[in-house]
C-alpha cells in the first residue's frame, strides 16, 4: 500500500513539522483567547487544527465551513458535534436538557446507534444562533472545561449568514468559558474582518500566519523513512530533488512523493523523480488553464511570469519592459486579485510568491521562459 497520504483526512503518522505554530496555538488557547490562524490553500492548516484539538487539554468543537450551504448546516455540526462530545445516548433527553428553545424544530434518527439530528425550515435564524451559542456555553459549564470551537475555512461564513461575525462578537462579550479559533486561507478577507479598523471582529482575536514551507531536513528524513518502511528504497538525490521541486509544500510534497512511489519497483530515481512531476504537470495543465481563463484579467498572464522567473526587483522598469507590463500600478492591482484568489502570497517585503509550485512551473512552460 502507498505510504503517502494526500487529502483532508488527518493522520498523526504522516504530519511533519509545524511545532511552533501548534505551540503557539497552545499558549493562546490556555490564555483564553480567540485565535486566527491563516494560511495559505493546501498548506497543512486543517492537519495543523487536527493536531491541535489531538493535544490540546481543552474539549474541541471541530466545525468546517466548506461545503456548508446554509445556517442550519453550521448549527447541525455544533449540536452533532456536542451530542458525541458529551457522550449522549439519550437523544430526546439531550434535546430537553440543552436545546429547549429548539425542542419543537429539532428531530433525530437512529441508525445502528448512531444518531443524526435535523432541523426543521420554520426555524428562525436568530433563535438558531442564539441556541448555537448556548449549547457551546452548556457544554462547557457540563464538562467544566474550556471549550474551543474551531471554524475551518471561516471566509465561507457570507454563504451561510452575512451577520455570523457580528453576532459570534456578542457571543465573546457575554462569556469566558468559550474560545474559538477561525481559520481560513482567503487572508485578505479574513484581515479585513480581524485586523482592520473598520472589520467586524477587529481586535477580538490574536494572530497565526502559517508562511513557511516544510523544513528540507525533516521532509527528506520523513519521504526516505516512508519508503524504506514500504519496502522501497529512494536515493539522496531522489529525496533532494522532490523537496526541491515542491520548495517543501505540504501538499504537493506528499503528491510528488505518492507518484513517485507508484512509479518504483525498487529503487526511485532522479529520472523517476522527473518523470513523475511531469506526469503531474500534465494532469493539472486543463485546471490551470481554466484557472487563468476565469482570472480574466488582461494583464494577469504577464504578472504570473514576471512572478515565476523573478526576484524581489519586480517593480524596476527593466523587469515590467521584459514581461510587457506598462507600470507598477497594473502589477499591485494584479498581485492583488491573485492574491484574492489565494494563488500568490506575500513572502517578505516587495516580494510574492506562486504557492503552487506545480502551477509556477507550468506558468513558466506556458510562456515559454
């Protein structure tokens, strides 16, 4: 079986590095503060939060945006979430004793011991959050413990209710048992709703940027250690060249690393390597053909050039005469829809970078640099 692992799924054995970021999480949670962390897409946020709420001392409600299509959605995962937490088996007495408000909308079904509650539509959204928040209040005045309520990919909260920012603020000023940490890896939005003076939740939480790729160290121990425990054997400059053309990225690390091992029977090299990242380059060419076509911007294919080939001199005239930009304001306006759109991130000072870098090398091959 490949020993690799690529998806949403957390796995303890395959989660390598990030231990100031989670020693930070920690030290917030124990002060009692909410927490932002962002990063970017595909970087290791959502196995950072498994391993967290794995550590932590504190009970977690684990709650993910994605896919949650309305307010009822949301309000499900906490009541699902607490069901099990407390260990419930009595699914009406747990409705009487923490959910009386909601007791005429809520009904439930049991299947093999499992139970799966539903909200009636006659419910309003106002006493939907209200009883939300008092259920996460209960749970932890029950339990006697912190609780701390993560929401993944919190950038998705306009889908499910345009004021949930509003009223999670009124929910922090009426309580102290109850932390939360938002994530996300939209950071322009999240920045403007956290950090900025006009922002909803500005200063109601501190601050976490995941920026840095992997280590090269623990990465190369990590993907040799993998396949020699498989049976398989991956050279120096095998392990070398993955952690170079991935610039040590969660994701696409672990995905060069998983191609790489289905393409060896014995021994992976450099060539296995190559062949590999390219059969990968050519899986993605149709997604980042249709990512730039939906860009629409005139400018937007030059900008994404300039950005894989240079260094942090991207605003001299020589460099916009050579990628055919007319000023520096097309390149701010341009890194800033790219970076809206969580393709480019802000590295130091005058510099961005592609976070991809499977879509930098196809960007650099697509304009033939």
């Amino acid at each position: 079986m490949n020993p690799f692992k690529v998806g949403k799924e957390y796995s303890r054995e395959h989660f390598i590095d990030r231990e100031k970021e989670l020693a930070y999480m920690k030290q917030v949670s124990e002060s009692g503060n909410n927490l932002v962390l962002l990063a970017p897409r595909r970087f290791g946020k959502t196995w950072l939060l498994h391993r967290f709420a794995e550590e932590t001392i504190h009970t977690v409600v684990y709650v993910d945006l994605f896919g949650v299509i309305s307010l009822k959605g949301f309000a499900m995962q906490i009541i699902d979430r607490s069901f099990k937490i407390l260990k419930a088996k009595d699914p009406v007495a747990f409705v009487g004793r923490y959910l009386k408000n909601l007791a005429r909308y809520v009904s439930f079904t049991v299947v093999l011991k499992n139970v799966t509650f539903s909200l009636s539509p006659e419910v309003d959204d106002e006493t939907l959050l209200s009883e939300s928040y008092n259920l996460l209040s209960s749970l932890a005045s029950t339990l006697k413990k912190r609780v701390i309520v993560i929401i993944d990919e919190f950038q998705e909260y306009e889908r499910i209710h345009a004021n949930l920012p509003e009223s999670l603020r009124s929910f922090f000023q009426s309580q102290s048992d109850v932390s939360f940490i938002f994530a996300g890896s939209r950071r322009h939005m999240l920045e403007k709703l956290f950090f900025h003076n006009s922002g909803t939740l500005f200063r109601s939480a501190l601050r976490l940027d995941i920026e840095t790729y992997l280590p090269k160290d623990e990465c190369i121990e990590y993907a040799k250690s993998k396949f020699e425990t498989s049976s398989k054997n991956l050279s120096d400059d095998s392990a070398e060249l993955i952690f170079e053309l991935t610039r040590g990225h969660p994701y696409f690390f672990q995905l060069l690393c998983f191609e790489v091992w289905n393409r060896t029977q014995n021994t992976a090299t450099t060539q296995t390597v190559r062949e590999s990242f390219e059969s990968l380059l050519d899986r993605e060419a149709y997604n980042y053909d249709a990512l730039i076509d939906q860009l629409g911007y005139r400018y937007a294919k030059n900008v994404l050039a300039l950005l894989s080939m240079e260094g942090q001199d991207i605003f001299s005239q020589d460099v916009l005469r050579k990628y055919e930009i007319p000023n520096p304001a097309i390149v701010n306006k341009t890194i800033k829809v790219l970076s809206e759109y969580g393709i480019v991130e802000k590295m130091a000072r005058g510099k961005y970078m592609i976070t991809d870098p499977l879509f930098e090398k196809y960007i650099q091959r697509r304009m033939n640099l």
